[in-house]
C-alpha cells in the first residue's frame, strides 16, 4: 500500500493518507477543521480573477516550468516558496514544525480568493489536491504518473480541468475556462460534491479498512 500508485500498478495499492487526520508540519492541524474552512471560504465569490498556485518549485521541474509560464500570463499568480525548519537542520520534517521564507505565504483558506486553482506534482503526488477540491472553485489538475486513491473516480471536465503533464495546454485550458463559465460553475460544484462524499476523514476509513478487508479475503 502506498499514498498513489501509478494508474493500472497491480503491486500498489493508492491509500488515503496521513493528511486525512493532520499535518501540523505545515500547519494542517485538523483535517476536518480544514476543509470546513476552504468550503466555508468557497462560498464566498472570488476576489481575484486569476488563477492561482504557491508552494516550493524546486521540487519538481513542472513547477518551475509554471512559474516561468507565470511571468508571461498575467492571469496566472504563481508564488515560490522555501520551507524551513523553524528551530534548526532536524533530519526528520516531523521534528519541528516547518515555516516558510515567503512574505506572500497564502493560507488553503486563503487560495479561496481566486477564481481557479491549479495543482501540481511536487516529489510524486500532491497532498493537497483532495483540500483544493473542497474551495468551491474550478481545479486545473495536471496530468502526473503517481495518482491519489480517488483520482480514477473523477472525470475530466466533469470534476476538474485537465492539463498536460509538462503544462503545454494550460494556457489553451485556462482560455477554455474563461469563456465558459456555466461550466466551470457545474465543474466546480461537483468537485465539492465528490469531496463531501469521498474525501472526507470518515469516508477515508472506510475507504481504507475496505483495502485491507479485500487484501485479507
């Protein structure tokens, strides 16, 4: 069992992971709480048009492709960020709870305020994802190998905004977005549809205790 598998693996087995509880790390101190918080924010309609990215583009070679896309688009609001340790070179991220370097630090809450979000592959999946699909706003999702336990349960242009591994498209896709905007309103309505049903803690137990009772048949 791992986190994600690479669709079609038959050795791995995509579980929920430990963000369903917390990540105090990086500043997730209750999953619930959270995602109460991004829907809570969702409901309100988004301050800034643009769509919006931020985390560490050192990370993956994807990210830093955005972020050079970023300076030519002026409808994308991509921001770079270091994580450090706040109280010394521990070995182990779990030792001290991290912070960053940014001054322009966003809250998940806080993606809320823009009209779209993106999400990225860091070093393999990405935690977030489930988070960002509880913002009531339409997700750009671009395609990586390693994919969550519930990725196969969503379709494109149906739950989310598809986009090409190496970002090639997103700006043909974000073109797409803004000149259908009925259709980014049901896209995202049914992203927060599927999170309440799949993404919540709850329902990631059961998703997992189903995983080991079929692994033990």
């Amino acid at each position: 069992m791992s986190f994600s598998a690479v669709q079609g693996s038959e050795t791995i087995i995509a579980v929920p992971d430990f963000s369903f509880w917390n990540w105090p790390e990086v500043g997730i101190d209750d999953y619930t709480r959270l995602i109460g918080e991004m829907a809570m924010a969702g409901d309100q309609p988004p301050a800034d048009q643009r769509l919006f990215w931020i985390g560490n583009s050192a990370t993956s070679p994807v990210r830093e492709r955005l972020m050079e896309i970023a300076l030519g688009d002026p409808r994308i609001h991509a921001i770079d960020i270091t994580w450090i340790k706040q109280e010394g070179p521990e070995r182990w991220a779990s030792d001290r709870r991290m912070d960053t370097q940014a001054a322009q630090y966003v809250s998940l809450p806080d993606h809320c305020r823009y009209r779209y979000l993106l999400d990225i592959e860091g070093i393999g999946y990405s935690a977030r994802l489930k988070i960002l699909l509880f913002s009531g706003r339409p997700v750009f999702i671009q395609d990586r190998p390693w994919k969550d336990f519930f990725f196969d349960w969503m379709e494109p242009f149906q739950h989310y905004i598809p986009v090409a591994g190496d970002l090639s498209d997103l700006g043909r896709q974000l073109d797409w977005a803004e000149a259908h905007p009925e259709e980014c309103a049901r896209i995202a309505a049914n992203a927060l549809e599927f999170a309440h049903r799949h993404l919540t803690r709850e329902a990631a137990i059961l998703h997992l205790r189903k995983v080991i009772t079929d692994l033990l048949r």
